[in-house]
C-alpha cells in the first residue's frame, strides 16, 4: 500500500528520511574512527572524521531549511 498524503507532503518526507539517515551514517562512521574500528594503516583519522563531520553538519543544515521552509516535521 503506498503512503497516504499529498505528493508534497510524502516529497517532504523522503528527504526528511533521506537528511536523518545521512546524518546517522556520517555518525557512525565518526564512532567507528574514535573507537579505532577502522582498516589498519589508516593515516588521516582527523582528516576523516572532519569530512564525516561536514556531511553530517550538511545534513542538519538542509532538514532545518526544509523545515523552516516547507514544513514542521
């Protein structure tokens, strides 16, 4: 059965669900890197988790846009 609601609303939605699991990768991509459980021989750790942490601060960013914009989800 697909998702009741208007098109915009199930729009929202799905980048609603899109920016939260971006964001939820890039964490635990950064836990993995603070805990060591990374492939040895990786040298750039901070240079790593800087990047995991742009993408998550980019996630955030884009859901409070879209919400402040478009919706209250």
């Amino acid at each position: 059965m697909r998702e009741a609601g208007t098109i915009r609303e199930r729009i929202f939605n799905a980048l609603i669900q899109k920016y939260k699991a971006d964001g939820e990768a890039a964490l635990v991509k950064i836990d993995a890197l603070l805990r060591g459980e990374v492939v040895p021989g990786h040298e750039d750790i901070l240079g790593s988790i800087d990047k995991q942490l742009a993408k998550l601060a980019f996630a955030e960013e884009k859901m409070a846009t879209l919400r402040r914009h478009y919706g209250t989800n």
